[in-house]
C-alpha cells in the first residue's frame, strides 16, 4: 500500500473532525473520498500532507494545545506523521488545495516552473513540463499568457499541473469542479482520469459523487469524521441507505 492511514484523529479545542480514521491508496489508484459538507475531507488531506501539524507548530502557547493529532500516516512504506509538511512533498506526497489559485502576475509556464522549483535537473524540469502538456494541451497553447487572465477551468487545470511538477507518487487533489460550469467540470475530470495512467495515484475530494465515482476504482465516504462506507461506485449504489442518505442520489 502505497499510502495507509490507521485511526488517524484530528481535534480542534473541543470539536473532533477525525475520529479513528483508517485509509489506504495503492500504487496507480484513483480513489475518491466523498461525503456531505463537515464531514472531514479537507480536514484528512490537510493531515496526511503535513498541513494539520504545521498549523499547530506554528500556534504560539496555549493555542497549540487547541488542535490535537493522533494516529499513524505510512506513505511508501515510511512513517511520516511527524515531519513537515515540505519534507512530505519532497517524498512525492503532494496536495492540490481547493481553490488553489496560481501567481496571477506570472505566466503559465512560469507557474509550472515554480511548481518545479526543487529539482535542480534541467532536462528533468523539462521532461515533468512536457507530461503536464501532454495531460493539460491548453496549458501549452496558452503558455505565454498572463495566469490571471485564465478561465476559471484552465485556472484549476494550472494549479494541478503545478502541483504535478513536483512529481509525486500520490496527488490529493481537494474540489477540484469547485464553481465549474459542466463542460469545464467534465473536461477537468477526464485530465484527471488521466493522471494515474503516467504512474501517479490520486486520491480526489469531490462533491460531485456521480462524477468522482465515474472516475474512481475505489471510494471512501465520511460522514461526522468517519469511515462509514468504502467500496466500488457499483458496490455503494447498491446500498440504498448510503446512496441516499450520504451521497445524495
């Protein structure tokens, strides 16, 4: 298993976000991790990248015994709950907030540029930027062009090609179809069908279930910080209480 979560619990002050939590993705999945709004999506990611622990270090005093953190996050058989979120993404763990908005001021190839930062190989640069043209074309026609000029669409398609030059190995991608219109969100959505073809694995926070579970070879549903459900979309469409109570179908 590529990256596993056992009872992961996330608390701020008196609140519980994540309660027990277990997950796990392999090597070239595509997993999806649905469930209404408050149930923890964001809040898991934001644990499994580092993000969590890097806003409790970052609290001064008391206020840093506001959030707590326990559990375990292996990620390619290595246990890295504990170190910075910087140092998780030099391990090809790589988080692709929602609403993750690019340089405005920059231009396209320079957004994917910085997005490559770490590696200090031209040649690799190069290659990682032509893989991102290859999965997003428009991200190459539209190159020259100032960032915060882009449609909202190619805005998204940016910030996941930014996020792809770091090279991971696992891509949490949280909403991405967030303020899409449905063309923009189905286009979006075969890019990232993609993804896990060039040997990345994704796991995609998305409110859009029928979407994601299109997409998806396995699905976690979380409701109050839970696990309640895992399986196929066939399997969970089956499951007349889970369809409609949590997934909204």
């Amino acid at each position: 298993m590529l990256l596993e979560v056992k009872n992961l619990r996330v608390c701020y002050a008196t609140a519980m976000l994540l309660n027990d939590l277990n997950l796990g993705v392999d090597e070239g999945e595509l997993v999806s991790l649905v469930g209404p709004n408050g149930a923890g999506k964001t809040t898991l990611l934001r644990a499994i990248t580092g993000l969590v622990r890097w806003e409790k270090d970052t609290m001064k005093g008391a206020r840093a015994g506001d959030i707590t953190i326990e559990g375990t996050v292996h990620f390619a058989g290595e246990r890295i709950d504990s170190l910075p979120a910087h140092e998780i993404a030099t391990r090809g763990l790589v988080h692709c907030p929602e609403r993750s908005r690019p340089f405005r001021e920059m231009t396209v190839t320079d957004n994917l540029r910085a997005g490559g930062y770490l590696c200090g190989d031209r040649r690799e640069l190069q290659t990682r930027l032509e893989m991102v043209y290859q999965l997003f074309p428009v991200l190459k026609e539209r190159g020259n062009q100032i960032s915060g000029t882009l449609s909202g669409g190619e805005r998204q398609m940016l910030s996941i090609g930014r996020a792809l030059m770091i090279h991971p190995r696992l891509l949490c991608i949280d909403e991405p179809s967030t303020g899409l219109a449905s063309r923009l969100k189905a286009d979006l959505f075969e890019r990232i069908k993609d993804i896990p073809r060039s040997g990345i694995a994704v796991l995609l926070v998305e409110q859009d279930v029928s979407a994601a579970f299109q997409l998806a070879s396995r699905n976690y549903v979380l409701s109050h910080g839970r696990v309640i459900a895992e399986g196929t979309s066939e399997e969970l469409l089956k499951d007349e209480t889970i369809r409609k109570t949590y997934l909204g179908l």
